[in-house]
C-alpha cells in the first residue's frame, strides 16, 4: 500500500480549509433574511392567468419550449419529431419543421427571430434559418454542430452568431455559428448540465446541474466565478432575475431557490402547500416579482419572490409539464408538456 | 504513478478554483434584497402578470372582433 502523497494530503487540507472559508465569508454578510426586509410590504395581488390559447398539433410529448425576442412567436420541440413555430396571437403555426431525430430536448429561439435551434438524443444542435427555405420548402439547415459526447440538453442563443450549449457530458460550448466553430468547450459541472439562462445583459450566464449546484459563467471565460450549493437534488431550471442581480432555480428536490449572485448565497425557499413533486422549469415575470415553475404535478406554481408565498397555481395541463417560457415583454407565460399540448396563458 | 500525477493536477485545478470563488467581493443580504426590490417596484407597472392590461386593446391575444366603426 503505497503511502498517501504528502502533497495531495497538503491540497486536500487546503481545500477543506478554502471550503470553511467560503461558507464563513458568506455567513459574514448574511446580516438579515429576505422575509425581515419584506416582512412590512404588501402582498401581492392574486395571479389571474387563464389558458387564452390552447395550441395543438404535436402528436407526442412536448419537451421544449421558448419565446422569440418579439414576444409573439414561440418555438417547441416534440418527441414527435417536429418544431413548430407558433404564432401565439392567433394560435396558427406558422412553420413545421421535420428534424432528423425526434429525440430533441431542447429548443431555443433567437432574440431576433431569425434561427432557432434544437438537439437532444441525437448528440447535436442543429440551427435552422427560418427566412430561407429549402428545396422542400423547409426552413434551411444552417449548421449542424456536433462532437458532444452526452445529449443536448439546453442551448441558448447570446445573438445570432453565438450560442452556448449544455450537455450530457457535463460541459459548455460556445459556438460561432459564423464559422461553425466551437469557440470554447470546457468541463463545466460534476453532472450533466441541464439548463441554461442568460443575464439581461448577455455578459454572464447561470447553469444547473444533475450535481445539484448551479454556476454562474462570464461568456467570455472557461472557468466559473461562482458556485451555488444548496439543492439537494438535480437542479432542473435555471432563470436570471429580470434585475440581473439574482436568479431563480427549479428543482427535483420539490422546491425552488432564489439566490443572489453579489451576497454569494441562497436568499429564498419557495415550496407550494403540498409539495410532492419536483420542478421541471421555471420563469419570472417582467418585473421580478413573480416567480413560476411548471411541476411533475401537471400545473404551474405561482409565488410571490419577495414575500416567498405562494400566489397560486395554473391548472390545465394533463400530464407533467416540461418547460416554461416567459414573453420578453412581459405579457404571457407559454408551456407545454407531455400531454402533447402548448398553452399560452395571459 | 500517472494516475496520481493526474490526480494531483486536478485537485491542484480544484483548489485554485475554490481559491477563486473564495475571494470574491460580496455584499450584505440586507443592500441585495434592498436593490431586488427596488427594482421590482420600478417595474411592477409594466408587468402585466401583476397589474393586467390597461385595456382591453392592449392585449393582443384577444379575440379581434369582426366589426369596425364606420
């Protein structure tokens, strides 16, 4: 039995010490809670979201969703192996696109309108030009990007020439769809990677992970500048508070989090009365104040950030919901799920 | 041999990473909830899950009616 290397020994001391450190320097400025500052503000008015449209036309599983920039069309991804771009005004679609494979995961659309983009099982993101069609009529392929090693499981689009994506392999890649090069490729967790938000201002971005931490990421660098323990099971969503000073996480251990990304810590806990299922997505609304996450549960779970109550729930959905997206402007809230349906509550 | 060449780099890459994230600059919960805050109450007007719309023409998932004024 070889004997312990000296050096390992010292490093591991080392960073048992730097863990101590962190939590003690967090605990410094901890100086109150969220509930005392916000104990004396009123209580928000009662959510009053109903279903005003109800989109049908995948014939499987809905597993992703995302608005446009213009807060009118919307991009989902189904196991039927389709993308439909709706119109979320008029509830009509305005294109179909067949993929290659039908396991896709995950969905993005650019702030612009001009691309989306789509990968899951199949080991690829696949970007297609929706203003130019092929010799079929669909929107064009535009770039295949492969050499993962684990599926898709989020992409985000930071402009039209730049999207990072999160996979089963545990990394982050940032590509440039100019060249259709990676431009960074790196080990970014100790699990697979399954959600991605990006801050307002596109400097920054936060992940979360089957490791059950979440990281926030500058766009430009490799490494993370911070790790956010706390979850005790995968975090399954991320969102950036709209104030890009904090950001919210769902997940499978049956609550959310809000957590703050200057104070280094957890700052809030949100659970519905009876919390017996984890959440699969969530969003925020335009001014922070409310926070939404669509659960195994079959509904949406409304609460209240600042006063961490619950506000209600969004009933309608017959089976898990999958994935959340809020309008860039504010107005509606869109989900699908696994009982092959869209809706867009307003 | 290798193996702990390799491990030892990589509890080395470990460690300056936690050295990093240790020595960042935070801020009172206290000024963090006051900022989230303020900037909720900057906003709540706009936010149309919290206040609806204005009126009924504001909201473009309505049902456009088929009739005009003449």
């Amino acid at each position: 039995m070889p004997p312990k290397d000296p050096e390992l020994q010292k490093l591991q001391q080392e960073l048992d010490d730097l863990v101590k450190k962190l939590k003690d320097e967090q605990k410094k400025v901890a100086d109150t809670t969220l509930e005392a500052v916000c104990g004396s503000i009123p209580d928000a008015p009662k959510v009053r979201l109903v279903t005003k449209k109800l989109l049908k036309g995948h014939i499987n599983k809905v597993n992703s969703i995302h608005f446009s920039g213009d807060s009118r069309h919307c991009v989902t991804g189904s196991l039927d192996g389709k993308l439909i771009i709706w119109d979320t005004w008029t509830g009509n679609k305005v294109q179909i696109i067949p993929l290659r494979s039908s396991w896709v995961m995950s969905v993005a659309f650019a702030p612009s309108g001009n691309f989306v983009a789509c990968g899951g099982m199949d080991n690829m993101c696949t970007v297609y030009d929706l203003n130019n069609r092929d010799s079929t009529g669909v929107a064009k392929i535009v770039r295949e990007l492969m050499g993962y090693e684990g599926f898709l499981s989020s992409c985000r689009f930071i402009d039209d020439k730049t999207l990072v994506t999160g996979s089963g392999d545990m990394k982050l890649c940032m590509w440039d769809l100019e060249s259709g090069k990676k431009t960074q490729d790196f080990d970014a967790h100790a699990g697979d990677v399954i959600s991605i938000s990006l801050a307002p201002d596109n400097q920054t971005y936060v992940t979360g992970s089957v490791d059950k931490s979440c990281k926030l990421w500058d766009v430009r660098e490799e490494k993370c500048r911070q790790t956010f323990f706390g979850h005790e099971s995968d975090v399954n969503s991320v969102c950036f508070h709209p104030s890009g000073f904090s950001f919210a996480t769902g997940s499978e251990d049956k609550t959310a989090r809000l957590w703050d990304i200057r104070a280094d810590q957890q700052i809030a806990q949100y659970a519905p009365p009876n919390a017996n299922s984890g959440f699969t997505c969530c969003g925020i609304s335009l001014s922070g104040r409310f926070l939404m996450c669509g659960s195994d549960d079959t509904s949406v779970h409304i609460w209240d950030t600042l006063k961490t109550q619950h506000n209600g729930t969004l009933a309608g959905h017959e089976n898990r919901i999958t994935s959340l997206s809020v309008a860039g402007n504010g107005m509606a809230v869109a989900t699908c799920s696994w009982d092959q349906n869209v809706r867009i509550w307003v | 041999m290798d193996m702990m060449i390799s491990n030892l780099q990589q509890q080395r890459q470990i460690t300056e990473q936690l050295r990093r994230e240790a020595a960042i600059k935070r801020i009172n919960v206290s000024q963090a909830v006051v900022d989230i805050m303020k900037f909720i109450n900057e906003h709540e007007q706009e936010d149309c899950l919290l206040v609806g719309f204005s009126s009924q023409k504001a909201n473009p998932f309505r049902e456009k009616s088929s009739c005009t004024l003449l």
